[in-house]
C-alpha cells in the first residue's frame, strides 16, 4: 500500500513539472516565437532545471507536440459540450447549429502564433511534417462524429464526414488570420461564421421525411 501511494505520489508531481513545462513553454513561444525560445529560457521561467525538462521531454518539438495533444484534447472536450448543448432545447435549425461550431473552435492570438511558426519549422523537416499530418488527421477524426451528429439533429445528412472535417479545419485556419487581423470588426467575424455555413451546406444534404 505504501508502494502505491509513492507512485501516486511521483506520478502526480511528474505530471505537475510537466504541465508547469507546458505553460512556461506557452509563454515563452508567444512572447519570444518558437525558433528563438530556448530549453534554457523555458525552464527558467517554470523554474526548474535542463535536468527536469529533459526528463520529461527530449527537445522543444517534442514539447510543443505535448502542448498541441493537450490543447487538442481540451478543444474537442469544449466542441463536444458547445455542439451536444443543445439536446435539452429539442433540434435546432442549420444555422443556429453552425453558430453553435464555430463558437466551439475559438480563435487563440497566442497559439496561432506559435502554430504557424511550428508549421513553418515542420515544413522543413519531412518527420515532423508526418507528425504533424498525423496530428491534425486524428483531431478531424474525432471531432466529425460529434459535427455530424449535431448537424444530423438540424436535419441534414454528411455523405463524406472526412471531407466535411477537412474542410471545416481549412476555413477555420484561413478566417482565423482575418479576425486576429481585425479583432474588433464584426464584419469579418460574420463573414467567418458565414462561410462556415456554405461549407456546411456544400458538404451535407437535407434528410427527407
């Protein structure tokens, strides 16, 4: 018994280095940018050693890849809570439904940063970039059941959930530089939410009956 609550105990405070890591490293990425960040700098500002980062992690892309599973992790809880919400009120229509998505895909300044430089730095390293493929494929995949289902409750029908997921994560890329560009105008932000519901409609069909 005493054996087991050690290793609660280690695992519970790993898990604690780590996620104070992740943090530091979060700062550091968007105050600095990933490719002028260094091992050194995260672990001064979660204070801890080279020791303790290299423990838990082999390199900063390794990190960054913990960062993203654990952000993806949270955004597909959010995404599922925001699109199941409505259960409660009975089936809403197509657009009330989109609305719905987008608020469950928010835009992060911070983290757009930090992705886009990554993406720039796996761009150049053919493993990373398959990493990266990887990633993004297996987020798709378990966000769509959940899209589907909502849009299947707002009356329509995806023949093709994987090219919908594409499609959804394309747009939301592409319009999230136009809002953080222009935080303050509500045209762009309508414009976003706008075409997200002509993908909807590209991808779906209405359920007859």
């Amino acid at each position: 018994m005493m054996s087991d609550t050690v290793s609660t105990r280690v695992t519970r405070r790993r898990a604690e280095t780590r996620n104070r890591l992740l943090a530091a490293a979060y700062a550091a990425f968007t105050e600095e940018g990933f490719g002028r960040a260094t091992v050194e700098r995260v672990c001064e500002r979660a204070g801890f050693s080279r020791g303790a980062f290299y423990s838990n992690f082999s390199s900063l892309d390794e990190l960054f890849l913990a960062m993203w599973e654990q952000r993806s992790t949270a955004m597909l809880a959010q995404a599922r809570a925001v699109l199941d919400e409505f259960d409660a009120h009975g089936t809403e229509d197509l657009r009330t439904t989109v609305e719905r998505l987008v608020q469950a895909i928010p835009i992060d300044d911070g983290w757009y940063r930090i992705t886009a430089e990554f993406t720039a730095h796996a761009l150049r390293t053919p493993v990373l970039r398959r990493v990266m493929v990887a990633r993004e494929e297996a987020i798709v995949a378990a966000l769509t059941p959940t899209i589907v289902a909502a849009l299947e409750r707002a009356g329509r029908s995806v023949p093709e959930p994987l090219a919908l997921g594409q499609a959804l994560i394309a747009v939301h890329d592409g319009t999230s530089v136009q809002v953080l560009m222009e935080p303050d105008n509500p045209v762009v932000r309508a414009r976003r939410t706008e075409l997200f519901h002509h993908v909807v409609q590209a991808y779906s069909t209405a359920i007859e009956g």
